[in-house]
C-alpha cells in the first residue's frame, strides 16, 4: 500500500510566470500527471509544469486549509513565498522523488 503524503504545491509556467496551487495526498504521482499533461485544465492550457514550492502536512485537513488560504492570497504575496524558498526558480520534482526514495530516520 502506497503511504499517503500530504501536500500543497504551486506550479509555474517559468520564473515569475503563471502560478497553479495544488494539493495532493501524492505529490510524486500528481506533479507528474501535470507535467505529462494528463489532467485536462489550467496546468495543460497555459503550460504550467515545473515544481517551484511544495509543503508537507501531517493531514489532508490541514493541506486543504492551506491551499485555500494560498489560492486566496495576492500574487505578489505567492511570489515572495516561492522567492522565500526557491529563489532560482528551480524544478524540485526530483526533491521530492529523491525524498521519497530516501529511507526514514
């Protein structure tokens, strides 16, 4: 049985370009369906594909409350958070598949 791991996730199109929130129970299998463009919507209309920002939540309670309270804020205020973390605008799809991959302490 796959472990379940909470998550919210922004997108972008390119550094400071158009921003996708999210939020997944499995972050490795959710950002690769958007970056192979197998969900219909948003992400495939405006090519939106690279992994910018992610966060782990201990529930899917609190990974929901966040991304609403996100997709709420200004963009400016996004942006920051992203800058905040990943200031080079790096993809960290790989982060979170070498993450899964590494084992438990």
């Amino acid at each position: 049985m796959r472990t379940r791991t909470p998550c919210v996730y922004l997108l972008a199109s390119a550094p400071r370009g158009t921003l996708y929130a999210g939020v997944t129970s499995d972050p490795i299998q959710r950002i690769w369906q958007h970056r192979n463009d197998l969900t219909e919507g948003f992400t495939r209309r405006h090519g939106v594909h690279a992994l910018v920002w992610y966060e782990l939540h201990p529930d899917m309670l609190s990974a929901i409350t966040r991304e609403k309270r996100i997709k709420s804020w200004k963009r400016a205020w996004k942006l920051e958070l992203i800058e905040s973390a990943n200031p080079q605008w790096r993809d960290l799809y790989s982060a979170i598949i070498g993450a899964s991959a590494a084992p438990a302490s």
